[in-house]
C-alpha cells in the first residue's frame, strides 16, 4: 500500500519530463530550421545589394550624363541669347527710326489737311456767292422772258409802226435787235455760270473725298505710330532684363578674371615644385621655357587692343585684359612661345581656354575656343597648333582673345609679340 503512491508519482515526473524533452526537441528544430533557412537567404539578399549598387551606379552615371547634357544646352541657350540681344538692338535702331518717320509723315498729313481745309472753305464760299448771283440774274431774266411771252406778237411791229420816219424806224429796229441779242448773251452766260457752279460742286466733293482720305491715312498713321510706341516700350523692358542678366555676366567675367589669376599661380607653384621634385630624382627632364619674344597667335586681324573700352555686349567701359584677333570660325590658334600648358578646358565666360606657362611668371592665355588641341600638363613649342577658333563664353563672334599675364597680373600682349 505504501508502493503504490511512489510508483505513481515516479510514472508522473517520468510523463512531465518525456513532455519537456519533446518540447525541447521541437524547439531545437525550430532553431535549426531558421539557421538553415538564414544560410540558404542570405546570398539572395548580398546578390539583391550588388543589385541595388550597381543599380544606383547606373543611375549616378545617368544623373552625370544628364547635367552633361544641361551644361552643353545652357551653353546653347546663352548663346541663342546673345544673339536675341544683338537682333534686338539693331530691331531697336531700326524702330527709332521708323518712329522719326512716322512723326515726319504725320506733320506732313496735318499741313496737308490744314490747307486742303482751307481750299474747301474757300470753294464753299465760292460756290455760296455764284448761286446767290446766278439766282439773281436767273431771276430777273426770267420775269423779262415771261413778260415778253405775254405780250402781243405784233408790239415789236407796232413799235416800229409808230416810227415818224426812216432814221427813226432804222433807230427802233436797231434798239429792238440788240435787246433781242443781250437776251441771247444773258441766257449764253447764264447756262456757262451753271457749268461753273456744277464744275464746282465736283471740285468740292473731290475735296472732300480727299480730304477723307487723308484724315484716314492719318489716323492709320496714329494708330501704326502707337503701335510702334508700345513695341519700342516692351522691346526696351527686355533690354533693360536683359541688361540686369548681362551686369551679372560682367560681374561673374571679372570675377573669373580673378580666379584666372589665382589659378595660374596656383598652377606655377604645382608646377615649379614638381620640376623641383624631378630635378632632385632625375636631370634627364627638363622645363621648356619660353624664349620671351612671341609669335602671333592667330593669323586673323587686331580687332580690339589692349586698354579700357566699352564691352560690345555689356554696353558699360571696362579694362579689356588682352588682344583680339577676328578669323573664322575653326582657325588654327598656335601657342604664341614654348611652354607647358597648365589649364586646357571650360572657364566660366572664357569659354573655352587654354593657358600656358613661358617660366620667370610669364602666362599666356587662349579663349573662346572651339576645339582643344593639348590637356594639362603637355609641353608645346612655339608656332604649335594648341586649339581654335570660336564663340564659347561670353563673346560676340568667332575670335581669339589673347592674354599676356605676368606673376597673374594682365599685362600688354604688343609689348611681347
């Protein structure tokens, strides 16, 4: 009887600790299964992020090739409005004088209305004073005419019945003769001073016709000179835009003028303590350096020296640091002494430059180019084809603006060519 409970409660922990080894158990697959499961994804998701970086350097790559793009259609767009800016100034002087015209034309209209006034008054007047006259004699000549008709047929031939002899019935027949004949000049005269007065109302309404006419052309004349007005007003507020955009060209040109400076020094030092550091390793390389007397480097003509002016697209007087030369577009550009080039690309409202290092601080610097010959860190000779002509930056036309610059500082290039 005392067994008998111990026997069970051995049986019952036996059950309790079988059920905790079977939950145990399954826990431990459980574990296994999601480290299996761990090893078999994790490749997926370190394949999924090689995905994903070459993904974004794709996309980087694009983004690049995109504000490529928008670098080289800015460049377009800005020349497109430097050539907008040019048309319209010559659009401008073209309506200045249209307008002179206009005022000309319209002062002449105004004495030819004033006097073609004038001529139909005097007409009107005219006419007023031939009715009135016409009416008159019209009237008198009439009332004779009808008092005549009245009268018997034989008064003229008892009026020369009554005669007492023959002188005085020749005097009689004679008076009545010539009564009959100022009757005859009196209706002459009249049916003329009709065809004058009828003559007249023509004159006057042809006047009046012109006179129409010019007050019309005169008004088409207005309304085209208001016309005029209002484009010249609008076309001055976009220059007037235009020139704000422009002063912040100029301001960023000058301070590229700066940086232009600040770089060839930069570059000369680079350059002087690499030369330093070769010579210390090795005498076999040496500095070209110029020989100090230049060559011309275009074979276009001088149109703009060195000096102050009025920038031709600023509209304002400022320094121009250098030389252009006017050729064609694409004309070869050779480097005006031997050197090493320190900068070959875009800079700012240079445009497309190249500059070049003589040695003893002397710099000379090629813009607006078209097409670039050398990269940095060449070596040229004198008379060496380094780029071409162009238009880049901030220019007006196909030419070459050369610079002479010593320690950084513009210097004139016609004291060195």
């Amino acid at each position: 009887m005392v067994l008998q409970p111990r026997v069970s409660f051995i049986e019952n922990m036996r059950a309790l600790f079988s059920q905790q080894n079977k939950i145990y158990s399954r826990l431990l697959l459980v574990v296994c299964s999601f480290l299996c499961i761990l090893l078999v994804i994790t490749p997926v998701f370190s394949v999924d992020a090689r995905e994903n970086s070459k993904q974004t350097i794709d996309k980087l790559k694009q983004e690049r090739k995109q504000i490529k793009k928008q670098h080289q259609d800015v460049v377009k767009e800005k020349k497109r409005l430097n050539n907008l800016q040019q048309e319209a100034e010559k659009r401008l002087g073209g309506l200045k004088e249209n307008l002179q015209t206009t005022n000309s034309q319209i002062e002449d209209s105004e004495r030819r209305l004033q006097i073609a006034t004038q001529r139909l008054q005097q007409l009107q007047a005219d006419l007023a004073q031939s009715q009135v006259s016409y009416a008159e004699r019209q009237s008198s000549t009439v009332a004779r005419l009808k008092y005549l008709q009245r009268s018997p047929v034989s008064q003229g031939w008892a009026v020369l019945l009554q005669s007492r002899n023959l002188n005085d019935f020749l005097s009689r027949r004679r008076n009545l003769k010539l009564v009959y004949q100022a009757d005859q000049k009196v209706l002459a005269k009249l049916t003329e001073e009709a065809k004058q007065i009828k003559q007249q109302k023509t004159d006057i309404e042809e006047k009046k016709n012109e006179i129409s006419l010019i007050r019309q052309q005169l008004l088409a004349q207005k309304a085209d000179y208001q016309g005029q007005a209002g484009l010249q007003a609008d076309l001055v507020q976009r220059l007037n835009s235009d020139r704000i955009a422009l002063d912040a060209a100029r301001i960023q040109l000058e301070r590229d003028s700066l940086s232009v400076a600040k770089l060839i020094q930069q570059k000369v030092a680079e350059e002087q303590a690499r030369i330093a550091a070769a010579k210390a390793r090795s005498r076999a390389r040496n500095f070209i350096r110029g020989s100090g007397i230049m060559a011309l480097p275009s074979t276009g003509y001088i149109s703009s020296p060195f000096g102050w002016r009025s920038h031709p697209l600023l509209g304002r007087g400022r320094l121009h640091t250098g030389i252009d030369f006017a050729a064609g577009f694409g004309s070869t550009i050779r480097a005006a002494d031997s050197g090493t080039v320190l900068y070959s690309g875009w800079y700012g409202g240079y445009g497309k430059t190249v500059i070049i290092n003589h040695g003893k601080g002397i710099t000379t610097l090629y813009a607006h180019s078209s097409r670039l010959f050398v990269k940095a860190g060449e070596t040229v000779k004198r008379g060496q084809a380094i780029s071409a002509i162009g238009s880049t930056g901030l220019s007006t036309g196909p030419h070459l603006h050369f610079e002479v610059r010593k320690n950084g500082t513009p210097v004139n290039p016609a004291n060195y060519l």
